[in-house]
C-alpha cells in the first residue's frame, strides 16, 4: 500500500486558474510527479493578490503537491527547455485558449515528434472545433451557453447562475479521466495521443433532469426554486428552520407517513388526499407549508436528528463556512489543514477519488512562483549554476 | 485508430438513477463492455414511467451502448450467478446505498475472494465513513450539506439549488477516474482494488471562490445573483435582452475599453472614474444599468454577434430546449440524435471525453430492460435455453 496509482508518471502542467489546474491536481494526488510550469510573471491567479507574486487562496487549493518553475515560453530559449522537459514526460496538461500552444511553436503536431508517447492534454471552454471554439470561455459564459442559469432560480427570478464553478470542475476532472484512459491505453499500445475535454460538453449531461423534461414534453416552469425540476415530487424543498434552511425530500409514500409522524401530523399521513405522491404533488402547497410549520421553530441539528432517526431523507442548507469545517469532510481527509508559508493554516481539497490499494496524497503546500527552478533546472536538465543564473537574469525563468 | 482506449475491459454495472450510471457510461464511451444489470422490475428509474417497465429517457440518455439483463441479487440462486459474472469481470460499479451489497453477500471482501484482479466501484453521497456515510442521499440533500444552495441565488434569495445534479455528476466521473486509475495499476500490479467517490465530496473542490472568500475574510454576501462570487468584478453579470439574457464579463481593462465602444459609450471608456477595475466594481450598479441600456433594445443573436467581434467575452443565456439543439453541440457530436425503439428519435449525450488515438463511441440505444438476457447467460454464462427459461419463470431474471 505504499505505491500510488500513478507511480512514476510524469506531468508537465501548463495548467492555470481552476480547470487545468484541477485536473493535474487529480493527477497529482493519484501519485502523479506534476511540475507546474508558469511564467516568470506567475499564472493568472496570482494577479488576485495585490503584488502579483503572492499566493491567492485559490492557487494555494488547487496546486498541492506539485513542483513549481517558471518559464517564459515566448522566448526561444524558453521554447527550448520546454522541449527538453516534455522530451521525456508522459503526460501534458494545458488549459490556455486554443491555438495559443501552436503559436508559441509547442502545439501537439510539434510536441508529439519530440515525444510520440506524449499524452497532450488540453482543457478549454467549447473544445477544439465547432462553431464556438473561438470563444472566450470564463465558467460565467460557459454557464450562460450550457443552459445552467437556465435552469437555476426561482420561476419569477432572471436565469441565475450557480454559485458554483461547474464548467472548470467538471470540465476539469472529464479532462483527467481522459488522462487516465490515455495512460491505460498507451500502458497497450506504446503511444501518446492528444485528450480533450471542453466545459460545454462536460456540463451538458449534468443538465439530465431538465433534458428529461423537453422529451417527457413536461410543462414545467425552466425555474423550480427548490422543487423538484420537474414539480413531480412533494414534500421536496428546502424548509425554513430557525437558524436556516433544511432539506427535506420523499422519495416513497413510507418516507412521507415516517416524516407525518415525525412532525405529529399523524392526521396528515391518514388522510387519503395526501395519500401518494401524486396526491401530494397536487397539494403541494399545503404539504410544504405543513412542514415549514414545524421546521420553523426547530434548528437544523434538531430537525436532522428527529428525521434522519425516522428515515426520511434530509440535510442541512450548510454555509460555506460550516462546509469547510464539516466534521464529517475533516474525517474523510477531504478538508486537509495545512501550514503553507505564507497564507498560513489552511484546509485545502483532499482527493474525491479513493483508492484502497493507492497511497493516499501526501498533501505538500502549493509551490511558491519558481519554488523549484533551481532543482529542476539542474537536476532534471542539468543546467550549470551559471546557466540557470543568466536565464533568470535574461527573464527566460 | 479502430480501437478504443478500454478495448476489452469488461464492466458488470448495478449503477442506477444518475450517479452510477453516469460512470459506466463514460467507461462504455471509452470502449468498455458494459453490462447493466437490473433487478426483475427493473432500476428505479424505470418506476418514473406508469408501468414500470419502460424507458424514461433518463434512462435511455445514460446507458447508451451498454448491454441490458435483468438479475434478482436476493434470491439464491440470482447470487450464484452474480457471482459468476464477476469472476472474469473487470470492474463492478454500483451505487446502492452503503452496505446494501454486504447485505446481499455480495460485498467487496465476497467479490475480492472470487476475482482478485476486480476493480469494484462505489458511488454514493456521503462516502464509506464519516459520521455522515448513512445518510439518505440524493442530489438535492448533497447540494444542501456541500454549501452548494448556501451560495447560489441573488443575495436578498433564499439559498437556491441549482437545475443541474452536480452531486451524481461530479460524483459520477471521479468515480469513473478512480476506475481508470485504477486499471492503469493493475496493468502493473495484476490486482485489483475498491474505488469509491462520494458526491459531497466531489462537489467540495467547486466550490473554489467561496473558499477562496473564506480565507480572503472577503465581506461579501454568500449569495451574489449573478455578479462576480467576490463582487470583485465588473463587468460581471447576465444582462437583459430583447429576448432574453446575455452573460458578459471583462477580465481586463482591454476587454472594457473595447465593450465601451462597441456599445457607443467612449464617454464611459474616457471616464478616468471606471479606468480599472477597481474603480469599476465601486461603481458597479452605474456600469451594469449602462450595459444593460444597450442590451436591452437588442437581441441576443445581435448582442453576441458585436461583442465578439470586439473580443468581449460573452455568451447568450440558452434554453435548455436551445442547448440540446445548440448547433455547436451538434458538430461536435456531444449531442447525438438515435432513432430508439419506444421513444423515438431522441438526442442522446456523447462523450466529453475525447481521445485522438481512440475510436469515438459507437452509439447505440440503451437495452429494455433484460434485452440481453438471452444472449449473457447463453453464451457467457453457458446456460442452456431451458434454464434459462426456469430463471425466468422463477423471477431470477
């Protein structure tokens, strides 16, 4: 149990912000050597903090356990030792806007004759052909085109987007399944291939339930709030509680007699007007204010108790707060504290992905911009002293 | 270029609903053999339609490509086959609830025993362990517990879920990627494993800007329609049309000064108070209402059309009627139009997933429930038709 998934893969990580840099983080923490290669300006994401060399929260999250080097792919001696790192790598990651790899002369045509087992991987908004390939591509927009905001919001609300960033996430971890495929392919067939995965394409079978709609010719609203997309469940909403909110479904006519008697409505589980679910659904309004009468005086923790020990199903609407200091997240490992430099204690992700047979990551802080250059540089390329001091000094690293 | 990335993986899936199935599916697009494996009265989703015994197109969207039989795992009997089937199977993927396969004798440690080169899979909401594991799980319970509802909506909102099942979906594809990993260490070490992914914890990495707040100490509110997660942007919103919504963002002053023109407001670009984006988020209700003065009395078609031209990023808010028929979509295969047996012509998810090397999925119609019955037991298992018969009438298949 000592050896990783990904022993002894080797990942060159052009990726940057959320979805490239998620994918390689997967990667990393499957075993994976990642070496983050940025400009000797930083990535994007250290723009948030105000120097531009710092280290945002964010790229703190989404970069442990990777080496850190700077390099400046604009210039021909940059271009160079980009060369001779992919030379013997196994695996590329890459999430720049298309047709940027080509113009810098490192496209996959190019990358994949130095290096013909080369997995090139790139992570992009709307993917590499088709009409919108072009296309700027921030979660926001990918959102917008993906029917996301569509479907999120109350009925009288504006197509509202969620909270979440489900464009980078989903596209990013499509991409590194494709990694993981290409490995497992070449492991057969002794050759790379270029994997892509476009955020449109990984948020569309996610839209499932509203798809479902169209063909079932539902005539529901786009926006259901908290109901069920297609008004075809109650009780399902999220309830008012003293201190919140609390999620509250059935998914048989056993759950709603167990939540009936749960909240001393045994009048409610005998009365034949709210007998099935289509019953219900017909009465919604009633059931639901039915339940928030009772949610309403009580907390979350006393309304998940009471229910959870009666088998219905529910959760707490938790902050994001609470989110990050979920007991149960702490002891799955999937929130991790640790001590990073310069942002101090923080909980980073840990890997959604287990494996009972692969070592678990071991969590290392995210580089600092270039962390790694001098080791890299001269271990892994066998640059002198000298030579990796005039490449810093000519603004190469 | 004719073989697949899994060319001869051999898939045995109980996944149902969403999450599980999703998996299987991805690894079926990869070139898996996938056989889906339904109870006599068929997955849950089957229920959504008035007999029982139909094709919901959920269903028919997420088991595409798969072979279909139909197994009691209850019975004597049904378990001697299971078992058969396993041992010379690849990976096993299911999405019971936790400990409903130690229930039926059919846990990892049983299966390990028979085959221990399986790969056995399980998907669920809360994962293995953790105080939470019990917990009755479904996407909306999961958006509740992972911050999910706490941060989407407009501020003076409710917490609001959001349309898609970012739960079964992100779940489902970690899922797949531990498979895939997994697969890639048994070419190494001959053995296989348990893989599992839980929803809330692949919901947890995207929610990367709250997170991000959270150690910013940023004093917004958690919910911010849809303006920028940390107010930090603007430009950042999805603005009125004539017909509908256009989502537009600047990331940078360029974007901005090329915005102001496009829309005939050089006043606005020679402004020294809306510069930088600084100044820009100060004044932020002032730089919407301008934007939106112009989007207003256009379409979407025409808002798109000039602001790309401009090189602002931008993307219309679809409907998901729109989405399924985006053109783009379309091109690139990740909506693909099947002529099914009993819904007809239906348009079917492809894979974002896309491998250069391998052969892309050969879409056909998912199975009715137990069409292969015949055929597996027939000639994998070497039942002969009269046994097979007796299964049948005695509701193991």
């Amino acid at each position: 149990m000592n050896q990783h998934a990904l022993e002894d893969v080797d990942v060159i990580d052009l990726g940057q912000i959320y979805n490239g840099a998620y994918g390689s983080l997967m990667l990393s923490y499957l075993g994976a050597d990642v070496t983050k290669v940025e400009p000797p300006f930083g990535e994007p994401l250290r723009s948030r903090v105000a120097d531009g060399d710092g280290e945002p929260p964010e790229l703190v999250m989404l970069n442990s356990t990777k080496a850190g080097i700077t390099l400046n792919l604009k210039a021909e001696r940059g271009k160079e030792l980009f060369k001779d790192l992919v030379r013997d790598a196994d695996v590329l990651v890459e999430n720049f806007a298309p047709g940027t790899m080509e113009e810098f002369g490192l496209g996959y045509e190019t990358l994949s004759e130095i290096n013909p087992e080369l997995i090139y991987a790139h992570g992009s908004g709307f993917g590499e052909d088709g009409p919108k390939s072009d296309r700027l591509a921030m979660d926001l927009i990918v959102q917008a085109e993906s029917g996301v905001m569509d479907v999120t919001g109350r009925p009288d609300d504006p197509p509202t987007k969620t909270g979440i960033a489900p464009g980078d996430f989903l596209g990013g971890i499509h991409l590194a399944a494709g990694v993981l495929a290409a490995l497992y392919q070449r492991a057969r067939t002794g050759e790379g291939q270029f994997v892509e995965a476009s955020m449109q394409d990984a948020v569309y079978p996610s839209l499932m339930s509203q798809l479902a709609n169209y063909y079932d010719d539902a005539d529901v609203p786009s926006r259901t709030g908290n109901r069920h997309s297609s008004l075809a469940k109650a009780p399902y909403n999220a309830y008012e509680a003293d201190d919140g909110y609390v999620a509250i479904l059935c998914t048989s006519d056993d759950h709603w007699r167990a939540l009936c008697e749960a909240i001393d409505r045994e009048d409610l589980r005998d009365d034949d007007r709210f007998a099935t679910n289509v019953d219900r659904v017909e009465r919604m309004e009633t059931v639901d204010a039915a339940i928030e009468e009772w949610t309403r005086t009580r907390t979350r923790d006393e309304i998940e108790t009471t229910l959870s020990a009666a088998g219905v199903p529910c959760g707490s609407v938790q902050s994001v707060k609470e989110v990050i200091h979920d007991p149960h997240l702490e002891e799955r490992e999937m929130v991790v504290e640790i001590d990073h430099p310069t942002e101090g204690e923080i909980r980073v992700p840990g890997t959604p992905i287990r494996l009972s047979e692969s070592a678990k990551p071991d969590i290392e802080p995210a580089p600092r911009k270039g962390e790694d250059n001098d080791e890299i540089y001269r271990e892994r390329l066998g640059l002198s002293e000298d030579e990796i001091e005039r490449l810093r000094s000519d603004g190469v690293i």
